[in-house]
C-alpha cells in the first residue's frame, strides 16, 4: 500500500486535468469518473491500491471517433501519475467510449431516451448509485448531466412502489426473531435480527433517496446519513444483543424511528408510530404492512399500482452474478412482473 495515500476521486480529476485533457483537447468530449470502482463512491482508503486502482478516466466522445481517440490515448498516457500505476484500459482504467454504449453495457438502456418502468426496476441500485456519483470533469458534449440527471432518483409513482416492497421485506420477517428466540434458536433470531437491520438500513437509504449500495458498503453509507445516529444506534444495539426479547426492544425502537420518517416524507396518510402484538402472538412488530399499502395506495397510475409486489432487481434477488449482469437483470424483472 502507498504511504500517502490520495483518494482516487482527486487522483483521477488530477489525471484528467494534467495529463488526459491535454491529449484530447482539440476532441469535442466529455470526461468523468463514473461507474464502478469504491472511489467513485469515495469509499476507498489505502486498502483499495492493492488491486484495479488508479488514476483513471471515462472519456466519452462521438462514436465514430472511439477507436481513433482510444488508440492516440494509448500512445500517450504514461506508464505512472503521481507515483500510482496507471490502470490499463481492460482492467476498468482511462476507457473511451460514446454516452449510448456505455449507459447500455452498464445498466442496459439509454437514460437519454424515454426510461421504462422495465428500465428503472432492473437496474440494481448499485449501479444506479455508480452512475449517479462519481463526478463528471468536463462535459463538452453537453450529455452526461442530462443523462445522469434523468437517473437521479425514482418517478413518484415507482418511488412509492420501491418503497412500499421495502417495507414489505420487513413485513415478512418482523415476527421471526422473537419466534426463533421462543423455541430456543438464539442463533436464528441473531440472524434474523441482522437480515432486518439491513432492510431497515437499505429502507431509509431509499427514504432519503439514496440508492443503497451493495453489501459491502451499504453501513458506510447508511452512517454518512444526516440525523441518523440515534437509529444506527438502537440497531447496533439490536444486533449486539443476546436475547431475543433485547433484541425486540431495539428494533421496536429502531422500528418506531423509521416510521416517524415515512411520515415526515408525506408519500402516504399519516400512520401509527408505535409497535404492536403481532396478533395473539407475543412479539412486538411495527406492522411494516400497513405502510407498504399507505404507498400503494398513493400510487396514481393503474400499470405501476397493478404490479406484483415483487419490486426493484435488489428486491427480486441478491446474487452478484444478477445484479452485475443487466441482461440477466432485464430477463429476470421481464419473467416475475410480466413486462
């Protein structure tokens, strides 16, 4: 690892400006640090240069020009910027493309057309997120902000049905850490605990209009959320318990928290904050139900409310070898909602 590190966002803006730029300059083009890699995210830290880490560019010009500009750049880049190995362009590095080729091969549509409810609900959240951070160096060609900007968050309509599956997940668990702490299985609740920290976590991500990232980062940018502290907290509490009925007492706290939000967002009615029984059974749960209908409710247009409850690709599955692929993504979302 470097001894100093510089974290690859300034890295590759300095890229850019220094050494990339100059090449290309009479080349009608625009430049960002957009798509995958933990710096575009600004997670990375000195652990992240042990592999495909650098500085490095997206240089996005006409299509007819990829080639010509892709080969002049590879004479003219140098081996090293800053003391950092430059990334060569198979292994993620200064990559020149066109805005419709790369949108497509990374989320599997064009954001410069009109975005289909298929287009929004298979296109997993981190991949929405790497196309919507990151930052853009120079945008000669007057397209990447229209196209990032028509990803930046949700229409209203699928908002409320995102959400309203979220809060679904949470339905369908709530009850099962008590239960599993009833029978004598600490470890299950233990689980089941976590698995619903998680939901919850990725739900106010989604509240706050924040794509949740993948698994790796999603409690670093949960943490990064403005005025959460007292939640993060009752669910580190939750978490670290060790018995079921602590273990209750924080999610309900956590619980309550997050309803109190859905409220301050005004996506649906008002709805009771405070946990119930579920049923005649002996465990406290918010009735996540009761807000995933509030939203479907709230839902205007019949094609969105109509959809099976099944949601967004994250929603649907969380293998890798899904959530990477957006062909796999788009035939997927196509089988289970009938688009």
């Amino acid at each position: 690892m470097m001894s100093s590190f510089v974290p690859g966002l300034q890295l590759s803006r300095d890229f850019y400006t220094q050494v990339v730029q100059p090449i290309v300059a009479d080349v009608p083009h625009s430049a960002a640090l957009i798509g995958p890699g933990s710096e575009v995210l600004a997670f990375d830290t000195e652990r992240s240069t042990d592999h495909d880490w650098g500085p490095r560019v997206v240089l996005f010009v006409a299509p007819g020009q990829v080639g010509q500009i892709g080969a002049t750049l590879a004479r003219g880049l140098p081996g090293t910027f800053c003391g950092y190995p430059v990334i060569p362009d198979g292994n993620g590095g200064t990559h020149v493309t066109d805005v419709a080729t790369w949108f497509t091969q990374k989320l599997g549509f064009d954001p410069l057309r009109a975005v289909t409810t298929l287009d929004w609900l298979a296109a997993p959240w981190q991949r929405l997120a790497e196309v919507t951070s990151g930052e853009v160096f120079h945008d000669g060609l007057g397209v990447l902000h229209d196209a990032r900007s028509a990803l930046r968050w949700y229409p209203p309509d699928l908002e409320r049905y995102v959400l309203a599956c979220q809060w679904r997940r949470l339905a369908q668990l709530e009850a099962f850490p008590g239960r599993c702490g009833e029978t004598g299985d600490d470890l299950g609740s233990a689980v089941l605990t976590a698995t619903l920290a998680g939901e919850l976590m990725r739900l106010v991500l989604l509240m706050r209009r924040r794509y949740p990232p993948y698994p790796k980062w999603v409690g670093g940018a949960f943490a990064r959320l403005s005025g959460t502290a007292e939640l993060g907290e009752a669910l580190s509490q939750a978490v670290a318990a060790g018995d079921w009925r602590t273990r209750e007492r924080h999610l309900s706290d956590a619980y309550q928290r997050v309803a109190a939000l859905h409220n301050r967002l005004g996506l649906s009615e008002a709805l009771p904050v405070t946990t119930r029984g579920f049923h005649d059974r002996p465990f406290q749960v918010i009735g996540a139900q009761r807000f995933a209908d509030a939203l479907t409710r709230g839902i205007t247009a019949s094609e969105i409310r109509e959809l099976p409850p099944i949601g967004s690709a994250d929603q649907l599955g969380g293998s890798t070898d899904l959530l990477t692929d957006p062909r796999r993504c788009r035939a997927a979302m196509r089988a289970v909602l009938g688009l």
